[in-house]
C-alpha cells in the first residue's frame, strides 16, 4: 500500500485533491492510503511514514517550503508535489527536491500527467525498496538507507542510516533474496551494505556509521572478491 498525505489549508481543496488522488489510483488498480492535514503543523506531528506527500505552499505558518524543509531535516524521503495558485515558487521548489508542480485551478488533464509520473516513479523506486511487514502496518525501506541487516532468533533488525532500528519477523535467506548486490551476507547474521563500509581489518567490517560488524572466516575470501568487484561497479570507491 502507498501512503499519501495531502496538506491544505483549504477544506474544500483538501477533498479535492484527496477525491481525485484516490479516483486516480483506483483506475490503476493500485491500493493507496490518503491521510489529510489541514496545516503544517499537523503534518509534522504525524508519526507515520508518507511515500508521497501534495502540499501547499500558502499556508499559516509553518507554511508549505518551512514544512518541506523541516520533513526533509527529520528524514522524508518521498515524492514531494507542491500545490499553490502562485507560479513565482517553481524553482525554490527544487531546493527541497520537489517531485512535481500543480497550480491552482489545475486543469483535469495536468493533474493525471503529474499523477501517471509519480506513479511511474513510485514503480521504478520500489525496484530498490524493501516491502516490510509488521503486525497490521507496512513500510517501504529505501536500499540506500539500509546500512545492515542483523538477524537475532527468527527477527530482522534493519539499521538504518539515520541511525533508527526497524525490527520485524523473517528469515536472513528470504530477505537476501529480496536485496540487490550491494548486500553482502558476511556472517549468518548479517547483511551488510557495502556502500556504507568504510574499512576492513581482521575479521571485523567497520562502517561509515562508526560501528563494526562481524565477517566470518568462511566469508572472508568471498568478501574480498565482492568488495573488489563492488569498487570496480561503483568507479574505483566504497
């Protein structure tokens, strides 16, 4: 499921915009979940995860470019798609990596261009996310917020970059079969992200995060091999 905010300081714009996000998404055959916020502030008190985020600008403060900001600063990473009656923002739009554009009154055939992309983005990214189910709530995990995966009994802990732990339930060899080859399974353990190494020494993988993690003797010379081929990959560095 995708997880949609919309934020309008305008009742009527609100159900709008939430009327015609979820029409759209229902004629892809496509399961989403519409959350509302009548102001910034609200926006971000919410504790949830958004995948996709339509906000207006001209709001009470904190207005809309104060709130992107401060949801960029505290880790969304979604598709941000500004709404406004003002074409003067277009590019202030770009400093907090606004996805799309709508200006108010948007015309029908605008809004489902700007909607046929995102949802054209939203498939492309999930090649690189991770679908993760826990209990009743799903999340999308981003590979490159991923730094390791550690496995403790039958429960996967997920260390993510912004140094915040996701845990729950699954096997080490089904969610290796779900990561790309910038995971490496250096231990029965762990998963590890090569784009986060910064060293190896002595059976030991330290990372740019400041922790270490362990590489088994049996992996060892399989690790030298992967990390060489990785830096060849990646253009001569980690």
């Amino acid at each position: 499921m995708i997880s949609i905010g919309i934020c309008d300081d305008e009742a009527y714009m609100l159900e709008l915009l939430a009327e015609k996000t979820a029409a759209f998404f229902a004629r892809e055959s496509v399961e989403v979940e519409i959350l509302r916020f009548s102001n910034g502030r609200a926006l971000l008190d919410h504790p949830g995860k958004l995948d996709v985020l339509l906000l207006d600008i001209r709001m009470e403060k904190p207005d809309g470019f104060e709130t992107a900001r401060k949801l960029r600063k505290k880790g969304f990473h979604g598709f941000l798609i500004f709404v406004t009656v003002l074409e003067d923002y277009v590019f202030d739009a770009f400093e907090v990596g606004a996805f799309g554009y709508l200006v108010k009154p948007f015309a029908d055939h605008l809004f489902q261009r700007t909607m046929k992309r995102l949802l054209s983005a939203l498939r492309a990214s999930r090649q690189s996310c991770l679908l993760v189910q826990k209990g009743k709530e799903w999340s999308i995990i981003r590979f490159d917020d991923i730094v390791y995966c550690e496995v403790i009994n039958r429960k996967v802990y997920l260390h993510l970059q912004d140094r915040s732990v996701l845990d729950y339930y699954d096997k080490i060899e089904a969610l290796e079969r779900k990561l790309d080859s910038r995971f490496f399974r250096c231990h029965r353990s762990y998963l590890l992200n090569l784009q986060y190494l910064k060293t190896y020494k002595a059976g030991q993988a330290f990372l740019l995060n400041d922790e270490q993690i362990p590489v088994s003797r049996l992996r060892q010379n399989e690790f030298s091999s992967v990390l060489f081929q990785y830096m060849q990959e990646a253009g001569g560095g980690v």
